[in-house]
C-alpha cells in the first residue's frame, strides 16, 4: 500500500515538474536572452551562467521608442475593454440569473454561438464601416471590439456567479424599496466580485496581448506592443534579438504579474458553478 | 474638520469642459507642419532616411512645408494593409511601399499609373535607376512604382573556417562549393558541430537559385513553368546530395530564414545564401562570433553552365506607389521624386539600404562603407525576380517548395518532384 503511494506520488511530481518546464522554459528563455550578451543568446552549447547586460533594453529604448507608445497604447485598451466587458457581463449576468423566458434561455446558445465564430470572418468586412466611422486607428475601435467578444463568455459566467447569490436577499431589498439597479450595484456586485475579477482577467489576458483586430484597424496613434513586436520580428535588414526579447520581457510582466496577482479569482471563475447541485 | 483641499466638479463644468474638448479636437488643430503626408512601409524604409540632423528629407519637409508620418508593419501584412486601403473610397495614405512580386493586373489596377508624372514633372536622371527593376514595376504597359530599394541574394562563408578546413579560396562554381560543405561538414577546434550549409526550407528562392546555377527556372518572367525540367532536377539533385551528406543540417525542413543568419553568427554554418545586406548584421560583433570573418560573393552557377548564360542570382525590390484613391497626390509624387533623387538615393545606400541607383555604386563613400558594393553591383546586372506576379503565385509557391522538401529530405524522386511541381502549378498558371 505504501510502495504503490510512493509511486503514484513520484509519478504525479514528475508530472507536475514536467508540465512546469513545458510551460516556463520558453518564458525563462525569453526573459534570460533578455539580459544576456547578443553573442550568448544562441550560443551552442547554451551559457546558463553570464554576465547580464541591460544594453537590450536600453536599445529598445532609444531605437524602438514606439514600443513604448505601443504599451501606453495596450494599457488604455485594455483598461477600457476591461470596464466595458464587465459592466456589460454583470448587468447582463444579472438579467439572465434572475429572468427566465423561452426567449432568454435559447438567447445564451446564441452568446455561446458567438464565441465559435472565427474573429477574422468578422474583422475584413469591419474594415470599411469602422473606416466610414472614422473610427480607424482610435483606441475606441479596440476597446469595444474587445470588449463585444469577450461578452458572451462573461456573461455566461457571470450569470452562474450570480446564481449563487440567493434571491432572498434581492427580495430584502426589494422590501426596503431597491429597484433593479440599486439592487445590482448594492447587493449584488459586492457579492459577485470574484465573478467580476475573473472576468476582469480573461478580457485582461486577452486584451493584452491581442494582435489580429490591433492590426487591421490601428496603424500609429492607437497602435499596440504586440503590433510593434510583430515589426521587430519581421524586420527585413534582420532580426536583433536581444532587443526582441527585451520587448517581449516588458510585454509579458505586467500581464504575468497581473494574473499571478489574480490567480485565485481566475480559479474561482473557471470552476463556478462547477459544484451546484 | 476635514482639512483637506477639496475638489469641486460641477454638473456645468464637467459639461462645459467636454464640449469645450471636443470643439477644440474637432477643429483638427495645426501643431507643427502644415500638410501631413502619411507614408505606408516597412520600418526599414522610415530608418534608411535618417532621423534628426541625419534626416535626409529635411530640405524636402521644410520647402513642402510637410511633415512625413509613417505607418510601419512587417512585409506581408503590410502589403495586406496597403491593398485594403487602396480598395476603400479614399484613404488618408500618400504612398506606399510595394514588393515587386505583389502587382497582378488587379492589384496594379489599384495604383496611380506614373507614366505621365514621370514625363511631366520628371525624377532627377530616371534612366540611372537599375532598368530591371523598373520593369518589375510595370504593369499592363503603366509604371506603377519607383524602385527603392533592393536585396539582391549572394553566397555568404566563414572565412575562419574556411581557413581551419584547408581551403584557401571560396568556391567558384556550384561543383566546388558542395566540395566545400562536404569538407565543412566537421566539428570545429572550438568544439562546435558545423554544417557545410543552412538554407530555410520555406523559401522558393533557394531551389530556384540551385535550378538557375544549371540554367533552369521555376517560372520565367513570360509565365514559362519549369522551362527546363533537367535543369531543374540537376538543382534538386544538389541539393539532396547535400542533404545526404549531412552538408545540409538534418533541420532543414523547419529551418527558417532567421536560423541561417544566427547559425553563421555562431559557427555553426559555413555557407549560406542571403541578401548581401545583410553582411553588416552578420558581422556585427554584439551579435556574432566571427566579426569581419563573414564575406559574400555572388552564388557560382554550375561549371555546366553556358558561359553566354550567367548565373542569374534572385533579386527582391520595394518601390513606391501613389494609391488611386489618395487625396493629395501632387504631394506624394514630390516625396517619391526626393526619396528617388541622387543624393537621398546615396544617404539611403550609407544607411544600409541597397540602391537602385547605378551610379551610387560607385561612389567613393558607399565603396569605403560597404566592401561588398562592387560584388553586389555586378550581381544585380544580371538578377531578377523569383517568379513574376500572378493571382496565384502564393499557393504556387507553396507547392513547389513541399515537392522541393520532399525530395530534398529523400521522401520522393527528385525526377517525380520535378514531375509534380509541372502537374501542380500548371493550373494555377495565368491564362
């Protein structure tokens, strides 16, 4: 009985530590070429110890300042997909937890329907409208396309968040004289707000790093990290790498951060509703 | 009592200040230049001009009273995007920069035909700019781009290893240089495994390259397809031998483009084939281990080749284009001409750009710069494209190199591949 412990914990270890270097090798790849000497990044074999530099840095800095632009840029979208998707998640979680229709219920297929529907086949004929709006190359254009496929999937969460939350205490409020929206923003936004956080992370991670709809309707004043790093890889006269890196360290920390910040919330959202009898 | 500073924010005044902002915003206010010229390239053009007291378009801007703003992406999307704003109603982009084996009939059909600028109100000496690649930009009998820049392919080698294997002089023709790779296909004095030659396996250029070295093609510029199948299976045939061999690294069908730049950086290649502009990244001594050890020369053509017939090396070109629905095209034709001028022609060649210019070659300061101006100048007298443009080219593409891979790697003949690649293609081919 021991024994077969002892070999059914080994073998989860060995799970576990493999499933960690699949997942953080090409990450402390990137951030170590990041720091290391040009001539060390490749090198075979590969120089696990070395002297590190910020000389990639400092060139992405003074060659690349538009990557800066470029994440000022990310940061603004970000924060406005994020509030538009949660605001609409929740109120619309909250519509579709606490009413029930015909109409409704065959409406959230429809949300789900939504998510599967390839984001290129909407982005090419948006070209010319979101032009004929003047609204290419607007930070605008990027928060609320966003925010519009991130939607569905939390409202969908966030109406099993809400769910939980018992309709009594809806009722109380009622009784003290709440309507609707007092009662969503009093009662059950406090409530829901590990529904709303891990929302929060999804539009977050997704928003971030978003490259498709960035490309086809920005081009300078709205133009994010991921577009200026695609140029850095694509550059005809060769790639630097060192600088790529660089770039793909500043673009990776504060979402990494971010989510390892947020990671139970992420949790808390993924497995919602999971044990609702 | 709270004596903190308090913050007052009126109904009115938040209204009055969003009206306000937005007035002033609508009004589109002037901050610096009067007209703005929005540029569509690669961020390799914008570097090419210079920036501050280097900014070779300063006279320009000053007498335009312009500014330039450029909007930059990597090639293909850029392309992509460029096409989109062309097809629109109108767009706000001036110029933008095309590749020369983009324009079919339609695509063309999307840009400002230049014959008539070009006559009446001509660029500074037309004809010093290389005929070949203005060809490529003429479409249907309408000139639709000025060339601007171009990457001719040459034969890059390690001379340190070529001196540590024996061999006192790079190969002269295509024989000698598979001699070559087989001999530096060894482990180096420093301990690293070093393989003859790296060539992505994902770009059409490098078959096509071994094909030309017999006098073959992949597609001529009349939409010939294989004119001469032996030719290319001579090419082919190369190129497994190498692979057998192990002169050509067991990666080779997931090598890209970039591999073979950091392989040579390394020591891990001996030879490679790329644009001879790329010899100042190559031996740059941040980023490689030889510096100054890297040299090119063009791509030897067989032994077998007719000595009428040269080796005829690939040539890639950008030029620019004004598209039909910009709005101020007076303005974008004057950028082209000063882009197209002698001296921002020279400043470009200084800044690593290859010129399109002849006469820039010869000039003492591009010379002394680039030690491989004279080598470079001689190549591009006789390249060309890969393959002309047509709406198919792309997938065409893509089905010669999966023959291609499949022989190289020895999955198929190379006499079936060479079969295959005419079945294939032929009816992708223009009418």
């Amino acid at each position: 009985m021991r024994i077969k412990r002892l070999i059914i914990g080994s073998g989860k270890a060995v799970a576990v530590t493999a499933l960690l270097l699949w997942s953080l090798l090409p990450i402390a790849f990137i951030v170590m070429s990041s720091f290391k000497p040009g001539r060390e990044i490749f090198a075979v074999p590969p120089h696990y110890i070395f002297t590190p530099t910020l000389d990639h840095f400092t060139t992405l800095w003074t060659r690349w300042g538009v990557f800066f632009d470029g994440l000022v840029n990310s940061t603004i979208i970000t924060a406005g997909a994020t509030a538009l998707a949660v605001i609409a998640s929740t109120a619309a979680g909250y519509a579709y937890s606490r009413n029930s229709s015909r109409f409704l219920d065959s409406s959230v297929l429809f949300l789900i329907v939504v998510r599967l529907i390839p984001p290129i086949v909407v982005t090419l004929p948006l070209f010319p409208i979101v032009n004929a709006l003047n609204l290419n190359d607007t930070h605008v254009v990027l928060m609320v396309l966003y925010a519009t496929f991130f939607v569905s999937l939390g409202t969908v969460l966030m109406r099993t968040f809400i769910d939980q939350i018992p309709r009594e205490l809806d009722e109380a409020a009622q009784i003290d004289g709440a309507g609707r929206w007092t009662i969503l923003r009093r009662v059950i936004v406090p409530l829901a707000a590990p529904g709303i956080l891990a929302v929060a992370v999804f539009v977050v991670v997704f928003a971030w790093n978003e490259f498709l709809f960035a490309f086809i309707f920005t081009a300078t004043k709205a133009k994010t990290a991921p577009l200026v790093i695609s140029e850095m890889i694509g550059s005809i006269d060769g790639v630097d790498w060192g600088v790529l890196f660089a770039a793909s360290t500043l673009q990776l920390a504060p979402v990494l951060l971010f989510v390892i910040f947020m990671n139970r919330y992420l949790v808390a959202g993924m497995t919602a509703g999971a044990t609702k009898g | 009592m709270n004596d903190r500073s308090a913050f007052t924010f009126t109904r009115r005044g938040f209204l009055g200040t969003t009206v306000g902002g937005a007035a002033a915003l609508a009004a589109n206010p002037t901050w610096a230049a009067g007209k703005t010229l929005n540029v569509l390239s690669h961020k390799v053009h914008q570097t090419v001009l210079g920036t501050d007291a280097g900014d070779l378009m300063a006279a320009w801007k000053s007498a335009n009273d312009a500014d330039i703003s450029f909007t930059t992406f990597d090639s293909n999307p850029l392309q992509d995007r460029l096409f989109r704003e062309a097809s629109l109603t109108d767009t706000d982009y001036g110029v933008g920069y095309i590749i020369d084996n983009r324009p079919t009939s339609d695509i063309a059909s999307l840009f400002e035909p230049l014959n008539d600028l070009a006559v009446s109100d001509p660029i500074e000496d037309f004809d010093d700019i290389a005929h070949g690649l203005v060809q490529g930009m003429t479409v249907d009998g309408n000139l639709i781009g000025i060339p601007v820049r171009h990457a001719t392919q040459g034969l890059f080698y390690n001379e340190a290893l070529l001196e540590e294997a024996g061999i006192a002089a790079p190969p002269t023709t295509l024989e000698e240089l598979v001699e070559q790779c087989n001999k530096l296909t060894f482990t180096s004095k420093s301990g690293t495994p070093v393989t003859g030659m790296i060539l992505a396996s994902d770009l059409a250029l490098f078959p096509v390259m071994f094909a030309r070295a017999f006098g073959g093609d992949f597609i001529t510029k009349d939409f010939q397809l294989v004119p001469d199948p032996a030719a290319m299976e001579k090419g082919l045939d190369v190129l497994r031998g190498m692979f057998e061999s192990g002169a050509l690294p067991r990666s080779y069908a997931t090598t890209k483009n970039d591999d073979q730049v950091t392989w040579l950086q390394q020591g891990r290649a001996a030879f490679t084939v790329l644009p001879f502009a790329r010899f100042a990244q190559l031996n740059n001594p941040e980023q490689s281990n030889f510096p100054g050890k890297i040299k090119a020369i063009a791509f030897p053509g067989s032994a077998t080749l007719a000595a009428d017939k040269p080796m005829a090396s690939i040539v890639e070109a950008w030029a620019m284009v004004i598209p039909k629905n910009a709005k101020d095209k007076a303005l974008a034709w004057s950028y082209i001409k000063e882009v197209s001028s002698k001296r921002v022609t020279l400043g470009m060649a200084l800044n690593g750009n290859g010129p399109v210019r002849v006469s820039s070659y010869a000039d003492p300061a591009l010379i002394t710069k680039n030690p491989l101006a004279e080598v470079e100048a001689q190549v591009l007298a006789n390249a060309r494209g890969a393959f002309p443009p047509f709406p198919e080219a792309a997938r065409a593409q893509a089905t010669m190199l999966e023959e291609v891979q499949l022989a190289v790697i020895g999955r198929k003949t190379v006499k079936d591949a060479v079969a295959s690649i005419i079945e294939r293609v032929t009816p992708m081919m223009p009418a």
